[in-house]
C-alpha cells in the first residue's frame, strides 16, 4: 500500500529532536524491571519456565533475551512457527538467538494446520489469512505451555498495542506482555543494549503473514513518526489539538487517533452483559496476583 | 541518642496474612540480632497493596487478641525493639481504612489512617477506603514521631502539621509503584519521592525515614530504595532499588538540636501568621466568594 503523504508528519527538526530525547530510555533500569518482572510473574503462580514464540523478528528476540535472563536460558522454549511462504531469513534470525542464548527450541510448521481451512474458503484474503495464522500459532504456543510446563510471554509493544496492530486471540494472547509498555522505538533502544543480533535490529519490522508485507508498509507511517505523536497523546495527555499545535499533520494526528479509539476492543476483555448484584469483569474485583 | 533504625523492605503476598506474618517475624527476628531498636514496614505490609475486593476479609482491629497482632505485640513485649505495621483498619461501624500502627512494650501505642487517598490515574483507593481524619505527633522512648503513608506526604500540610505538633522524627511508609521511564538513572516518580523528602528533612530540620515495599502485583513494580535522611537533608542510608532487604541506620537525635541551632526555622516559624492567613483564606465570607 502506498503511503498517503497526507499522513506524514511535518516536525520541525528541534521538535522532532525534543520528542526524541523524551523516548529515550535507561535501558539498564527497563532491563531491571522487566526482568524481575518476568521472574516474579511466572514464579507467583507456580510455574519457573516459559514459552516464546520466535518469529525472526526484533520484538520476539527482545522478549526472549529478557524472560532467558529472567528465568535461566534452559527455562525457556523459544517455538518457531513458520508457514510455507515465510521468509527463509525468519527462520535463520530466528535461530541467530536460539543460538546465542542457549535456550530449548523447536519447529512447528503451520502449513498443515491452516491450509485445509484455505482450501475451505478459497476467497480468503491476506488479512484473514494472516488472522488464522496468528491464531494457529496461539494454538502451538498454548499446547507447548502445557507440554513445556511454562506461561506464554507474548511480544506486544505498546506501539502495537496502541494502534491494534494484532491478531485477536492470535499473538495478542499471552500471560503476560513484558514490552507492552515500550514503544517500537523504546524496544529497539533495549534490543540493541541486550545483544539482539545486527541483522534483527537493521531489518523493516514485518508480520511476514504474507509475501513482502511490512509493517510500515501497512500502517502507512513509520514507528519513528508515530511513536513521537503516541507519546504526547498517551504519556503526556496532549489533546489532538495541542498535537497539531506542536507540528503534527491534522490528517495524521486524526488518523492515528481514530486507529487508536477503533481497536480499543482488542485491549478489553470480552464484555459481560451486568444483570445480578455482583458481576465478574464489573465489581467482582481482585488481581490476577491473588493471594500469590 | 543514638536510634538503631531498621526499615524492613519486603513484598507482601497480597491478601495473605498469614504469609505477611511469618515474613514480618522473620525479618523482626533478623532485626533484633542486628540490634535494631526501632523496625518499619511499608505501608499495608500485613496485606499486600492492590486488595480490591480483598480490602473487606483481611481487614482487622489491631491489638490484643487479633490472631496477627499478637504475635507482633509479643515481639515488642522485651521493650527492645519497636515497631511499624502497616494494616487495613476496621472500625465498629464498618469503615475500612488503610492504616499504620505504632508497637511498643506489647501495646499499640498509635494508629495513624491514611488521609489522603490517591483515586486517580492507576490509583483506586478512595474506592474501597475511608479517609482518615487526623494528623497527630506521638510519644515514643525515642522522642515525639509523626507517622505518614505514601500519599499523604505528598501534600506539604501534613508533614508541616506533625513538625509543630512536635515531630522530630518522620516515619513514613509507602506501597509506591514506579513510573515514568526516561533516560534518567531513576523513575521519575522515584526522583520524586526521594526531592520531597530530602526537602522535608531540611526544611523541617527533622530525621525522616522512608519504608517502600518491593514486588510485583500484576503490573505494578514496587521499587524499595527506602531511605533516611538526616535534619541537615543529607541521605544517611538507603536500601536497593527492586529487592527485599533489611536497610539499616544509625540515627543521631542530637543531630536535630545541632541544626536547630546553625538553622532556627523552628523556633522563628510563625504559626499564629499562618493560622491568621490559613482562616482568612477558608472564611466563608471572604472576598472574591
């Protein structure tokens, strides 16, 4: 898809430099946390392993060198999942960070399970097509969980999160999302402090659910653009106006806000319809950390 | 005098109280063998933070008799060691409220109720809470000692009400979940907590220690780091940031005199001035309302 130059933002240098600086991150603290986080997450419940399904990509390795450095490397299942037309690079980037890290990996190809319901519905576009990917990789992923005997860590970041970039009950389905709160250009930052190798880091994000398909491509702006605009709107409660105000294309700012409010039923659990006195999903409130 | 201080930096297991207990006398235990005289918790340290729904069944009236006080009051029986627990409050009517006690020869010698309740951004708790209504400087063997819990010190009044209710020595406590990363070696609500405090501790001329748990609950990072610092606004201790630990400090009272001397904020404080402006801004009548 051609990008719609209506959608480029127009940032002065100096703005765009400011906004730069406040993306920055302490990638040792972010480190700190999410580590700890991962350890104490997975441990409370019971469990001391975990599963990660290894795209190639640079958000599944960063969430693999953290939960390798969370729980011990030999306590991670790192599950490749590829389908017939995956690039052939995913699959050796993949292995680059099994590699380096040591961890337990395995091959599952998903050809076999989502191509009869291709051949079902031969009309099914990319975008289907890409859904039943994802979620057949859930499937996989939640299998291993209880053959591995560990918790799903899904590789969501806040960008993604944000824009619901993701499959419902596809990749969006995990115990836990240690990036869910670093923005793509964050997790790049800590990707490159922890080791993620070169040729991850350099290469255009991409879902691979289909040939050539990028990230950026899709979206029709690049991380980098739009994660200056999500930082003002979420982290420091700019309006749309005080958005435009500061140089952001009014076409941008709309489109991505609106792309934002629009996914807002990937971010929520599904709804429950209140008619007794104490409701689940309503007032019936405790933590998923519950007496852990 | 010299106060051995111990700030107890644990991660609570929410909604166990009896998990929180026997973490409470192990690190009690470990406190008097390092000769600690006087032991804080962070806030709701019997309970864990986020409680929700759980705010009702583990909800108690300290003191004799209540299964989890007893065997603190029994750790403080001796008159060796002193202690800070941090409690959700019932009271006779109903009312729950987040609470701070004072142990002391067996008895609780002060509760301090939470009187500013965060009910904003990730914050729930006038929700589930009542506020608490006072602000009182208590007695103790080592001097007059105000008690704080997170938010309140976070408005200026309430450390400013404990200094001239005769408070020399701060003892607040926090269940904090960071927030805010950027490029700095610290949270930015990190940063925060420890600028105001060291603030407090020189502009009140007074030894404030700081109690902040640790763990996770869900996504919340508790990050510890408690601190003391000393009436000239100088750190004297502080504990790791994200770990359980036991922080110690060797708090000196005559440290408070010696800087009320070179800096006599106290003696010149005009609170009459204060009070007269304080009533003419709340008249009903006043001007402009």
């Amino acid at each position: 898809m051609a990008a719609d130059t209506r959608l480029k933002a127009k940032l002065s240098d100096e703005v765009r430099a400011a906004l730069d600086a406040k993306l920055e991150i302490n990638t040792d603290l972010a480190r700190k946390i999410l580590t700890r986080f991962i350890a104490e997450e997975v441990t409370k419940p019971g469990f001391k392993r975990a599963v990660v399904g290894l795209s190639g990509g640079i958000d599944s390795a960063a969430t693999a060198f953290l939960a390798a450095e969370a729980l011990g490397p030999e306590n991670v299942l790192c599950v490749r999942m590829p389908y017939r037309t995956s690039a052939p690079d995913s699959l050796a980037d993949a292995q680059r960070v099994i590699d380096q890290l040591g961890v337990p990996a395995l091959t599952v190809e998903i050809t076999p399970m989502v191509e009869p319901l291709f051949a079902r519905f031969p009309d099914m576009d990319n975008n289907r097509r890409g859904n039943v990917m994802a979620r057949a990789r859930m499937i996989v992923l939640y299998d291993q969980s209880a053959a591995f005997g560990g918790l799903v860590i899904g590789t969501g970041n806040k960008t993604e999160i944000l824009l619901g970039y993701t499959t419902l009950f596809g990749d969006s389905a995990a115990a836990m999302l240690p990036l869910g709160d670093l923005y793509k250009t964050q997790m790049r930052q800590l990707s490159r402090a922890m080791g993620v190798p070169a040729p991850i880091l350099d290469k255009p994000p991409s879902a691979d659910l289909w040939i050539g398909q990028t990230d950026e491509g899709e979206l029709g702006y690049t991380y980098a653009e739009v994660d200056r605009l999500l930082y003002l709107l979420v982290d420091e409660r700019y309006n749309l106006d005080e958005a435009i105000e500061r140089g952001f294309a009014p076409a941008f700012v709309h489109g991505v806000w609106q792309r934002v409010q629009r996914n807002q039923f990937k971010r929520v659990p599904p709804l429950v319809c209140k008619i007794s006195r104490r409701t689940q999903g309503h007032d019936f409130l405790y933590l998923r950390d519950w007496g852990l | 005098m010299k106060i051995n201080l111990g700030l107890a930096q644990i991660a609570p297991r929410l909604g166990d109280l009896q998990a929180n207990l026997d973490k409470h006398l192990d690190y009690i235990d470990r406190a008097r063998a390092a000769g600690v005289d006087l032991l804080c918790f962070p806030e709701l340290s019997l309970t864990g933070y986020s409680l929700q729904d759980l705010t009702y069944t583990v909800a108690m009236h300290p003191g004799p008799g209540n299964p989890v006080f007893d065997p603190l009051l029994d750790a403080t029986r001796s008159g060796d060691l002193d202690l800070v627990v941090g409690f959700v409050d019932r009271d006779a009517r109903g009312r729950f409220f987040i609470a701070s006690a004072y142990l002391a020869a067996g008895a609780v010698t002060h509760i301090h109720h939470k009187v500013y309740l965060p009910t904003y951004t990730l914050f729930d708790e006038g929700r589930y809470f009542a506020w608490g209504d006072d602000v009182r400087a208590f007695d103790t063997r080592f001097g007059r000692v105000g008690m704080l819990i997170c938010e309140d010190f976070w408005h200026l009044s309430t450390p400013y009400v404990l200094w001239l209710d005769g408070a020399d020595i701060m003892l607040f406590h926090s269940a904090s979940p960071g927030r805010g990363l950027d490029s700095g070696d610290r949270l930015s609500s990190v940063r925060w907590v420890e600028m105001i405090n060291k603030a407090y501790a020189g502009a009140l001329t007074s030894v404030i220690a700081h109690c902040n748990r640790v763990g996770f609950e869900d996504g919340l990072a508790f990050w510890g780091g408690s601190f003391a610092f000393n009436p000239d606004g100088e750190l004297i201790a502080q504990g790791p940031y994200y770990e359980e630990a036991l922080v110690l400090a060797t708090v000196d009272t005559n440290d408070i005199h010696r800087a009320r001397y070179r800096l006599p904020l106290l003696r010149d404080e005009r609170t009459r001035l204060t009070m007269r402006e304080l009533e003419r801004i709340h008249a009903p009548n006043a001007a402009g309302e």
